[in-house]
C-alpha cells in the first residue's frame, strides 16, 4: 500500500489501534508448520511495525521481517532484537539477502489481498524450502455485535460512494473509492477467489469465519482465528485513523474536516453512543496454509 510508505504515515499509531492474533493462532500455525519443516528462518511479509514477526521470534532461530514501506522498516528497527532483522522488500520480490530454497516458513498477515497474487506465489515458491509452509491470514471488517445500523453506516463510510446518493455533490463524502483496488474487493470476500497454485504447493488448509450482526451467540471457538474485542467508540476512532483509505481521503478533502470524526458522529448520533460507549466488535476471519512441493 504506498500510503504506508509516505513519510507523514504515523506507523506507531498504526499498531496502537490494530486488532492482534490469539496464541491459539499461532499454536494452531506451528502445529501445522511442524509436520513437515524445520524452524531455522522465517520471513514475515508485509510485515508492518513488526508484531507478527515478533512472535515468530519466539519459535525460529532467525527471522527477517520485510516490508515496501520505508517508514514501517525504521518502526521496525527501533524495537530490534538479536535474531530478527528488518529490510525493505515485497512479497513478489524478496530481498537479495533471502536466498532460493533458504527460508522455512513464510507469513503474511493482513497484507496479501493486496498483492499480485501469481507472483506473490511464485516468489515464494522460490525461496522456501521443500516442504517449507506459506501461511497468510487476515481480518475483514469488524461487527458491531447486536447493531445492524451501525454496521450499515460502517459499510457507507467503507466501500460506498457518496456520488450514489447525490451525484451533483462537490466532493466524495465516503472513503470507499479511495481504496486500492483489486485488493479491497478481495478483503470484502476474503479472498476466496484466489487459489493456491497446486503445482507448487500441497497439504492445503484454508479455514475461512464469517459471524453475524444480529443478536444471536457468536461461536467464536469455530475458529482458532478469533477475534473479538470490546473497544470505545474513541478507540474505534483511531482504529479508522490508521486505515490507508483514511490518509488518502484526508489528503484530498482533509481540509473540510476529518472524515474518521465525521463517521463517528453519525454513529453517535443515530445510535446514541458516545466517545466511553463500550462496543463489542468481532471480525470476519481466513487463514490459508500450504506446504512447498
């Protein structure tokens, strides 16, 4: 996302608002990993201000974590440790100092509905080790619990066009249309159109979780993937702050107002909530693992 990479994109506040990983993820991923492959290397792709690759600091002898953002590479660094290290790279493209056949597992989290999808597999093909694992995951979009309008006005804000509701309008009042595309559409269905290459790739998992915003129980423990908080509205406040369509919205129209204050005012205006109100949000989930041939 070349938001990230801007100089002014604040990547502390970034980490602050994201949702994280349950270590029944993780335990559930090394399980998996384990089978088949040996925990000398690992690269996190797209690794933003690091936290995943963290964690598999706890598990491989060495991580690299990589990402094209500059000012996501200089977070990194400023909370490096012995056995990780953090260069500037995609995930179609590895650094020079990745070798071919070198790497035991590749991750990425919350970054590879962005990518171009036949490289991202190729390169990676490339650089694991045989029977080596790919594993990538993401969240979609997150469920206020019980709230079906406010869950409408989220999708408005997200993926709808304002010029829909008044094409005469003097500018895009939503931040849908600043989006990068494919990739938001991909979000949007979980990427369930994109399919592993079986020719490179084999012992398959992919372990999608859709929950609902009506009022019924949520089984999260359908999925080891689960994530669900009870946040305020002024945290969820910073969560839209950290969003690349937000930075792209404000670069165009911030002077008007802030779009992400906007958004949560009609929240608090037609739901009655408040900057304390204690929200519970659940997010749609998938994760996807394979094994290099």
């Amino acid at each position: 996302m070349a938001t990230y990479s801007e100089t002014s994109f604040d990547s502390k506040h970034y980490e602050d608002s994201r949702p994280d990983y349950p270590q029944s993820f993780y335990d559930t991923l090394i399980s998996y990993h384990d089978v088949k492959a040996s925990r000398e290397l690992g690269v996190d792709i797209g690794c933003g201000s690091g936290f995943v690759a963290f964690k598999l600091a706890e598990y491989f002898k060495r991580v690299v974590g990589t990402d094209p953002s500059e000012v996501m590479i200089e977070q990194c660094n400023l909370k490096q440790n012995q056995n990780i290290t953090f260069l500037q790279g995609t995930a179609e493209a590895q650094p020079l100092e990745i070798k071919e056949n070198s790497v035991d597992i590749i991750t990425g989290a919350e970054c590879c509905h962005w990518v171009d999808h036949p490289r991202f597999f190729a390169e990676s093909a490339r650089v694991l080790k045989p029977n080596g694992t790919l594993a990538y995951w993401f969240y979609k979009d997150p469920i206020f619990v019980g709230f079906p309008k406010a869950n409408k006005i989220y999708e408005n804000y997200t993926y709808n066009s304002s010029f829909d509701i008044n094409p005469d309008d003097e500018f895009e009042r939503y931040m849908g249309p600043y989006y990068q595309q494919p990739g938001h559409d991909f979000l949007r269905t979980l990427m369930k159109e994109i399919e592993v290459p079986t020719e490179s790739f084999y012992d398959i998992v992919r372990h999608e979780y859709r929950v609902d915003d009506d009022d019924s129980p949520l089984d999260t423990a359908k999925t080891p993937l689960s994530i669900r908080k009870k946040i305020t509205l002024k945290l969820f406040l910073a969560y839209v702050q950290s969003w690349s369509a937000y930075h792209s919205w404000m670069k165009d129209h911030g002077h008007k107002y802030d779009i992400a204050e906007r958004f949560v005012a009609e929240l608090k205006k037609e739901l009655n909530w408040d900057d304390e109100t204690v929200l519970d949000v659940v997010w749609d989930t998938v994760y996807t693992f394979a094994r290099k041939r």
